[in-house]
C-alpha cells in the first residue's frame, strides 16, 4: 500500500551478434509468442438493499465488446454496507457460484458501519451467459458493484498468485495490498470497498477501466476497481481517494488480483512416421500444457520440401511427397495465441511409391469336361488400384507357356475376383495361376491346377464295350462278342 504507482513495460528482444567479414550484424531472433491479455468492457451500478438477488445484466463499454464472449474472463466486485457480517454471493444464471477471490467473503466491523466484500470471477462457457445474479445483506445495507471482463486469460490458473486482502476500520478508504505477480505480461486487478453513513464515487486515477459506484441506503456502500499492467517486481497499488467524508465509525476492504495471461501451448511429443505412396502418416501426443487456452489444432511439417498436413488430433497425413526422397516431420500445437514451439523430429521414412499388387491364387470351382470358373484374391493393392486383372493357363506345370490371359478389367482396393474358362479338353490337367496390375507393375498368386471331366459321348461309347453294333433294315443290332 503506498502513493500511486506509474506502470511501464519493458519489452526484452533476443538478438545475436555476428562477426561477418569484418561487419557486426544483428539478427533479432523469433520469440515466443508472449500473453495477450486485452479488455473486453465494464460497468457498474448501485442499488438500495434488498433481500433477494439483483440481477446484473451485461452491458459493457470502454472495451472491445459490449458483452462477454465464450472465453472471457468476467470479474464482479459486490460491496455491501450493513451493520453485521453477511454473506453476500455472485452467481451465474443457473445458480452456479462464480469462483471467490481468495475463497472468502471480507468483512470489517466498523464502529458504526461494517463493510462486507466479495470478488467473484467465472469463465463464460461455449454459450456466454449475458447475466449474473448478486445476493445477500438485507433491506437497509446499500449495494454498489462492479464489472470487468477480461481475454486471453489462463484457464487453468487464472490468477498467477496468491489473492491479497485488505482491510479496516476507522475511514472507508480502501487501501489495496502490494503483490508480486510472476508471470510476463500479468495484469493487477485492484478492487475496494467501503461502508460509509453517506457514499460517493471513489477515485483511483492509477487504475486502468476504473469502476465506482455508492449504493445509498441507511448504510451505504462504494466500491471502486480496475486494473493495471505489471512489468516487474512488487505493486504496490495507493489508497483510494474520494467516497464520501472520512469518519471513525467508517471501514473498508480491498482484493488485489494477478491474472494470468494465457501463453502458446508447450510443444507436442512426436510420435511415428508411417510412409505410404507420396504421403505419411505421422503420430504425436498432445502437450499436457495447452497454455491456458484451448488448442485448435496441430501442424505437421516435412523437412525437406516444408509439405505440411493440418488436423486436430493424430495421426495427420502430410501428402504431395516425393516417392524415394527421406523425411522427416515435426508438429506444433496452435491456440488463440498463437503456435507452440515445434516438437523433436520424427524418425526419417522414404515414400516407397507404388508396388505390384499382392494376388492369391485361391480355387478353381464348377469344374466339367470343357471349362472352369476361376478364382483369386487381391490382398494388397500395392498402393493403386489394380487396372486389369485375371488368370494365365496352360497344361505346362511352370506355365512357362500358356494356353491362354483371361482379363476381367480393373478392381478397386482389395478382394476377389473370378472368371470361366472355356474350350477345355475332356480328362486333362490344367494349371492356372491369378494376376493383377497397377501402375507398379504386376502381381502373380500361386500355381494352382485342376483336371476336367470326361465328355458325355466317351462315357456313353464306353456302355458298348465288347459288343457288335451292325445297321439292319434301318434299325442298330447289338451283337455280343
């Protein structure tokens, strides 16, 4: 607590030197991308006191938006005037309690009036509420509260220390507690409140978006707050001034806040690099840090060519690759501040291009006297699809010559496929092999064989074995042997 602090910002860039042929150059080299806490609006108003709940709705100014959007971090300081302690709330629409700065609602006991504090502060979900509720004190205690609405906040911690609390009695002045903020580009939320027989507006010209009201009632109630940005060590925020006339039976509370900024996400764990024709799939595992903000995806990019892929999640498929070329890949993670830093390479893979398919030569069924349906399966594609398949036959076991090529046109993917061969000799083996070709060349299955049947005329002939057939006034005689 000290007299009013001015704020500065240092702002740090890397460079490196070179000692080139005599000439010293600089390079200013990329950092990371650092927090980007901006503010989106506020209010604030009073009321008499009332026993129920008042309903705040949002309606900001001074800011980017003139509500909260999904993300934002909303922040209300409700100040109460009262005789007694009370425990004042701050609540969303569904009843839900907004997240208390420091756990606790402050209370000072003044000798004629008791000033009751509290600082809430809830992120708005995917659908941002447009009110909130304030309740507690009784019919006779002012209330006067505030709000402020803050982005690109940390969501998982969004205040970088320890809450500081305030208070006293004896004037309704409130006088802020110093704080140490750790991390870069950090911003002090600075928020009074005091109980006074007759209020007025506070003032605190050090504080950035300064909010004040009075609630007038038999014990009235000011409230004052807004922020500043911090670049170093310990802030110390100054007394407030204004609010009323100064008297013993008077008191005061006071929160000093650190919100922390959210920052990029840390860098992905890469994973495993899976090459297929032009294109790999690579593997990672998402940071366990995502910054404080939400990430929205991760990219994947090749050394060499700078080819990258996009997606959400892994695995992601970096395509238009060079058959033959080694790669390798490294990913990062992107959120609403920016990209993380890239992750480790990846193991190197080479694209290996399209291969011949893999065929098998599975059965030869309906099998007679002249033809055979034949068939096969294509259990790898190679990479293309197949663009004409079907078998080779022939009576040589090797099929180093052939009878003949069946083609049944192209296939897509993987499966089976068949065709009928006809014009076969009766009693004969036959071997048979399937094929299928892409653009990788030509894929043979195993050598198979079958044999065909007897003819119906032979096994007929052969019923007359051994007996005479002679042609007698125009009729056929069997004659036995």
């Amino acid at each position: 607590m000290a007299a009013a602090n001015s704020a500065f910002i240092t702002i740090r860039i890397p460079v490196k030197r070179i000692l080139l042929c005599g000439i010293l150059l600089f390079f200013v080299l990329p950092a990371q991308a650092q927090a980007a806490i901006t503010y989106v609006g506020g209010q604030s108003s009073s009321s008499a006191g009332v026993n129920g709940n008042t309903t705040v709705t949002f309606s900001l100014t001074g800011g980017s938006n003139s509500t909260p959007q999904a993300g934002d971090l909303v922040v209300i300081s409700f100040s109460n005037g009262d005789t007694t302690s009370k425990a004042l709330t701050i609540t969303n629409p569904s009843a839900v309690s907004y997240t208390l700065a420091g756990g606790t609602v402050l209370y000072q006991n003044g000798s004629s009036y008791d000033s009751n504090f509290v600082v809430g502060y809830e992120f708005m979900p995917a659908t941002p509420e447009t009110s909130a509720l304030i309740g507690g004190g009784d019919t006779t205690g002012g209330r006067a509260w505030s709000v402020h609405v803050f982005r690109g906040v940390d969501q998982n911690t969004p205040l970088d220390v320890a809450v500081v609390t305030a208070g006293g009695t004896g004037t309704h002045l409130a006088n802020p507690g110093a704080i140490t903020p750790s991390t870069s580009g950090a911003w002090i939320y600075v928020a009074g409140a005091g109980a006074i027989a007759a209020g007025a507006t506070y003032t605190a010209a050090y504080l950035t978006a300064f909010q004040t009201k009075s609630g007038s009632d038999s014990q009235d109630a000011d409230v004052g707050a807004g922020y500043v940005t911090w670049s170093s060590g310990t802030y110390d925020p100054a007394a407030f001034t204004g609010g009323g006339t100064v008297a013993s039976g008077n008191s005061w509370n006071a929160f000093t806040l650190a919100i922390k900024p959210a920052t990029v996400p840390d860098a992905p764990t890469i994973g495993t690099a899976t090459a297929g024709n032009t294109q790999t799939s690579i593997t990672f595992t998402p940071p366990a840090n995502d910054g404080g903000s939400a990430i929205t995806g991760y990219t994947v990019t090749s050394t060499p060519g700078g080819f990258t892929g996009t997606g959400t999640g892994s695995p992601i498929i970096v395509t238009g690759l060079t058959n033959g070329v080694a790669y390798t890949f490294t990913v990062h993670a992107t959120n609403a501040i920016g990209n993380s830093a890239e992750s480790s390479a990846s193991n190197s893979v080479t694209p290996p291009g399209v291969t011949a398919p893999t065929v098998t030569t599975d059965f030869a069924g309906a099998v007679d006297f002249q033809s055979a349906n034949l068939v096969g399966s294509i259990t790898n594609n190679g990479g293309a699809n197949a663009i004409q398949n079907g078998f080779a036959y022939g009576t040589v076991s090797n099929l180093s010559t052939v009878i003949a090529t069946t083609t049944l046109g192209g296939m897509t993917g993987t499966g089976s496929f068949n065709g009928t061969v006809g014009g076969l000799s009766p009693t004969v083996v036959y071997y048979y092999r399937a094929y299928a070709t892409n653009s990788g060349g030509t894929g043979y299955g195993n050598i198979l064989s079958f044999t065909t049947g007897d003819s119906t005329p032979s096994r007929m002939m052969r019923l007359f074995e051994g007996f005479i057939i002679k042609l007698f006034t125009g009729k056929l005689i069997l004659f036995g042997s």
